[in-house]
C-alpha cells in the first residue's frame, strides 16, 4: 500500500508515460518534491547510451527547486503502462542524494514504498569512508560501514519481498544481516525469541549507525552515562526547558541509570563528525493488550542542537527511531509534543503525523 499523495504521483506520471511508446523515450519518470512539487522527466536513449527518466527528472529538479529536497519517485515503462524500480545506478544516485527517498516499486503485495536506502543493500557510501574509527576499546564503535538507509536499515530492514528479520531485544542493536550498516565492536543480545518475548535484563548496545542530512554523516549510538552532562544541556537550550531542567546533575545520573537498566529504553545520540553531540531522543517500546496485542514505539525528548537545526537532521532522526520500532516488533509510532511548539506540530505532521489524540497530564507532587 502507499499513501494517497503517492498514489496521485503515480496517476500523474501514468499520463506522462502514455506518450513514451517510440524507441528513444520508452520510461516517465516523476519526483515529489518536500514542498509538494512534481517534477517529471523522460528517458534518452542513444547509440551511445542515455540518461534513466529517473536522472532527468532529477537534473529537472536541480534547475528548479534546488532548495525543494526530493521526498519520493517512481518510473512507469510506457509500452507496458507498469510501474518499474529504479536500475542500479539511479539507486546509487538517489542513495547519495538522500538515502531516505521513497520509491514507489511493484511487489507482490502490490505497489509500495520502500527508501532507496533499503533496495541499495551494502552500498558504497563516500561520505562513510571519511568517518573516524575510534581506538579499540572505545566503548563505541570499533568501524561503521556504509548506512543502508537513512535510518534504520542499519537494523537489517528486509527489502521488497525478503522475510523479516523478527523483532530484537529494545535493548540492544539486533545484529542483522551484513547489510545492515553497522559493525559492533563487541557482542550483542542476539534479539528475542520466536515469539517476540523480550528478555529480561538490559545489554548495552556495543554498535552505533549513520544518518545523513544533506551531504553530512551523523552518528547514533546508545547514550553513555558520560553523555549526560550534555544532554542535560541540549534539554536545557529549549524555550521550556529552560524553565524545568537544571535541577542537580546527580538526578539525571540516577534516571540515566534507570533507563539504561530497562531494555524497553533506548536513550540515543547522535554525534557529528568531530564527535559533538548534535541530537538526542528517547525511544520506548511499549507492549500492550489493544491493537491485538500490539507494541508501540514511544518518542520522547527530541532535541537537535542549535547549530543543526533546520539542517534535516531531525526528519533523519525520526526516520531512524521508526526503523528502530520496526525493527522490534512496533506497529505504531507515537509522540506527544506541548501545545506551544507550532513548528515541531509542523515538522511532525510534515512526516506523517496526525493529531488524532488529545492528551492530558497532571502533576503528581
């Protein structure tokens, strides 16, 4: 299934594609634009070779909205009238571009989106190969190799048609395949049982992953008590948080403590490419007896550093926090956000959040 805006992008380039029946345009390409542009393009094809439609669509974009970030693509063959997946190369591209495009591709299941991240498996990532590797026994990584998405399939996310992998201890980074973009420097829980029963006990996570903003590389690892201080500031250079954090640092070592016993908690940061930390954001898996039993990742303390924000760090980061849910066993992403914030109402609603809920909180000191 795709959502309603993709399916509208693909009745656009079906048209498009009506007309590419002759031997040198035979595949429509259209891209959807953040801003909600649709840039289309056909292909050339030449003795010599010639460009996919999907590199002229976005060589189309590139002279028009350069500042408009592509969200989405998807190609149609004329003669057919079929939806058809991106070639290798315009993979490669798109990948380096932004791991986090959406392709809408044909399944068995029918048409869905999948990020280009996660039908480039093991791709060759140049921005990857200029990231420091810390001394053995860091307590971090020992190498990070390429990230397979823009977030989480750094969590071995199946590609079109491959079985899932089954959801991991919320603890731990669950190891996954060779194609999941992280390389642990120490040995993990190896994930829960068939059933999906989390262990019990926490194991701390031993790899880290990458997200991209833009050309830049970040990294997300699970917080180390030695974090805290600067976390504690990050939640502090907040218009709110300004007015309730602060209180002894010893308070938050003892809640850091809590919530990295807990494997239900994951407490992330996200590291730049000096080491500085750039973001935070607390992940909490939440079973439950509705939704048939269903478990929910919880977001909370969403923070990006003054100096990245407005960078597309943080769409990054609630990429990687729903690969994350994914990954074990989540079937629902939730987050609550003060009724004052009106430009992270717009930010989450822009990736896909409704405000289907009213919440309510009372103080209980």
């Amino acid at each position: 299934m795709i959502t309603e805006d993709l399916r509208e992008l693909v009745e656009a380039v079906t048209d498009e594609a009506r007309r590419c029946d002759s031997g040198d345009h035979t595949v429509a390409a259209a891209l959807l634009t953040a801003g909600g542009e649709v840039v289309r393009g056909l292909n050339t094809h030449h003795y010599l070779g010639g460009p996919c439609a999907e590199m002229v669509a976005l060589s189309n974009h590139a002279a028009r909205f350069p500042e408009d970030p592509v969200r989405a693509v998807v190609a149609i063959h004329g003669p057919t009238g079929q939806v058809i997946a991106p070639c290798g190369m315009c993979r490669q591209i798109l990948f380096e571009l932004d791991p986090g495009i959406e392709c809408v591709v044909p399944t068995v299941r029918g048409l869905e989106a999948h990020r280009v991240g996660e039908l480039l498996p093991l791709p060759y990532d140049r921005l990857a190969l200029s990231r420091p590797t810390p001394p053995a026994g860091s307590g971090t990584r020992a190498g990070v190799a390429s990230s397979a998405g823009s977030a989480g399939s750094a969590f071995g996310t199946a590609p079109s048609g491959a079985a899932s992998p089954g959801p991991a201890s919320p603890g731990t980074m669950p190891p996954g395949p060779a194609a999941s973009g992280s390389v642990s420097s120490g040995s993990a829980s190896s994930g829960t049982s068939g059933s999906g029963t989390v262990p019990s006990g926490a194991a701390r996570s031993t790899a880290a992953s990458l997200v991209r903003a833009g050309d830049r590389a970040f990294t997300v690892e699970q917080a180390r008590s030695e974090h805290v201080p600067e976390i504690v500031e990050l939640l502090h250079d907040d218009v709110l948080g300004r007015e309730r954090e602060r209180a002894d640092v010893g308070t938050y070592l003892a809640a850091f403590e809590e919530i990295d016993g807990d494997p239900h908690h994951f407490l992330a940061v996200v590291l730049d490419e000096e080491g500085r930390l750039a973001g935070t954001m607390q992940l909490t898996i939440l079973p439950g007896l509705s939704r048939g039993g269903a478990r929910r990742l919880q977001i909370e303390a969403v923070r990006i550093a003054a100096g990245e924000r407005g960078s597309g760090l943080g769409t990054a980061m609630l990429a990687w926090a729903e690969d994350y849910g994914r990954s074990r066993g989540a079937v629902l992403a939730q987050l609550t956000s003060d009724g004052s914030r009106a430009d992270a109402h717009r930010f989450y609603e822009r990736l896909g959040y409704a405000a289907s809920h009213s919440g309510f909180k009372k103080p209980l000191g």
